[in-house]
C-alpha cells in the first residue's frame, strides 16, 4: 500500500508546518488545515513509514557552547573504491557534522565545528588527516553563517 502513497497537499501543508516548527502540536497542525488531528497521525506515520520522515531534530546554536568556528573539508581520496572506509573512520570524528559525496575538484566535502583554531588543528592533524585513503585535504574557515533553511516544499506534477 505504501508504495502506491501519493503525496498530496495535506501532506506537504503538514511537513511545511513542523518543518518551521517541529514542536507544533498535531492539534494545531489540524486546525490550521482544517482536517481532524487523527488525520495528522495517520499521514505522518505513512510518510514516516515511507522514510520520508527520518525523525525530528533539535536545532542548537553551536556559538552559544562555545564552538566558535565552522570549517569546510575539501577530501581528496587516493582512490574512489577508498570512499565507503573513509566514511565509516569519519563517522567516529564528532566535529565532522556533515559528509558529502561529491564532484568537482573533492571526493568528499565535510563540515566540521569546533571550538576554536586549537581543535581545528588537532581534528585535522590527529584525526582525518591519519585516515588511510586519503590523500590530501583543503580547508576553508566559514566567517558567517547567512542563510540556513528547509527546502520550500511544492507540489510535483
């Protein structure tokens, strides 16, 4: 059945709602809408059933714990077959927040948060630079973050 789950407008009127607010509660979400809050239960568990939905996530201000400084990795691999256990060593480096599998110029581009220059130097030198298959890597230091949203979600016909 899950297979043949269309997404409608209810169900991009929901995601659109808790993806500026995850906290909204379900109650709300219905009278906004105009459908029963049961209705807001079902279409979630469907679309979380779809993997759609992966969860709810808890947005937290990384300066205001002191992580003062945000770095993009450029990751240049040895080789292409190195990327599946570059990945799983990285996966073990907590600063590394985000990983992509990308083209251009790197294999792998990473964000990284730390506290400051000091953490920097060491997640670099002590740890991703260590990781076998990587060959070299290019670091560029984020003075400020200026726009961070969801997609804007919108019927596909």
């Amino acid at each position: 059945m899950l297979e043949n789950y269309q997404i409608d407008k209810v169900d991009l009127e929901i995601l659109s709602i808790l993806m500026d607010d995850a906290k909204t509660p379900y109650t709300e979400i219905a009278k906004k809408i105009i459908v029963s809050p049961g209705t807001i239960h079902v279409r979630m568990r469907k679309l979380e059933q779809m993997g759609l939905v992966k969860g709810s996530t808890l947005l937290i201000d990384p300066t205001r714990l002191g992580y003062d400084l945000t770095a993009f990795l450029g990751v240049f691999l040895e080789k292409g077959s190195n990327y599946n256990e570059v990945i799983k060593q990285l996966e073990k480096i907590p600063e590394v927040v985000e990983a992509h599998y990308t083209t251009g110029n790197y294999s792998i581009f990473l964000k990284i948060i730390c506290r400051n220059t000091n953490q920097l130097r060491d997640v670099l030198g002590d740890k991703v630079q260590k990781i076998s298959g990587i060959q070299r890597t290019e670091t560029i230091l984020s003075l400020e973050e200026s726009i961070k949203r969801n997609v804007k979600l919108e019927m596909v016909s």
